[in-house]
C-alpha cells in the first residue's frame, strides 16, 4: 500500500507471517512523524538500509499500524490534499502534484468494474 499523506510517503507490507508489516519511506523525517503517531511505537528502531529501494523502515506489530492509520485519518483537517501540502511541505508539491497527473491517467483507461 502506498500512502501519500500530510505527514509524508510511505509503503506499507507484509513481510513474513507473524503478524507485523514494514512500514517504508525514503525520508527518516516521515517515519519519525509516523511514529509520532501511536505512544507505541516510541521504542520502535527505524532501520537504514542504503542497498534496498526505500532506505527507511519500521517494523511493528499490525494492530500498531492499524491504530496509526486511525490517527492520520482522525487527523485530517484540510479540504485539499494538494494546498495542505504546500503549506506543510512545499518542497514536494511538484513531486506529489506529478504523481497526482499521472495517477490521473487511470480514468483514460477502460477499466470494467468487476464485482
């Protein structure tokens, strides 16, 4: 799951079977704001790895990241994705603004609902 939020960008997975998932980011600010996001995971260790594609990761307990996707949709308070982020984290309003055009593309496509 990719999720681009106020806080910042990351990639979420399961990486084994024991009930944890990756959290994954490029920048070390987004995971430390992800964090902040649960009491729980103040002790976490964000891992650097600069030989993998997302050089930022967090490993934790899928109840702990269930709680802190809670919280940064529990803090939503903007009307506009695109505006909050330019007032938050201007330098990446052409990155994400990129990603949204692109993204975009997805209605061009003759994608059948498939129930």
């Amino acid at each position: 799951m990719w999720i681009y939020s106020d806080i910042g960008f990351f990639s979420i997975v399961q990486k084994d079977d024991y009930g944890t998932l990756t959290v994954r980011s490029r920048v070390r600010q987004d995971l430390n704001r992800f964090k902040k996001l649960s009491p729980s995971l103040k002790d976490h260790e964000i891992i650097e790895s600069v030989d993998s594609d997302y050089r930022y990761r967090l490993i934790a307990d899928k109840t702990l990241i269930m709680d802190c996707m809670d919280e940064l949709v529990a803090n939503i308070k903007y009307e506009n994705f695109k505006e909050e982020i330019g007032y938050t984290e201007p330098l990446r309003v052409p990155l994400y603004s990129a990603i949204w055009g692109i993204t975009m593309r997805i209605e061009e496509l003759d994608i059948s609902e498939e129930e």
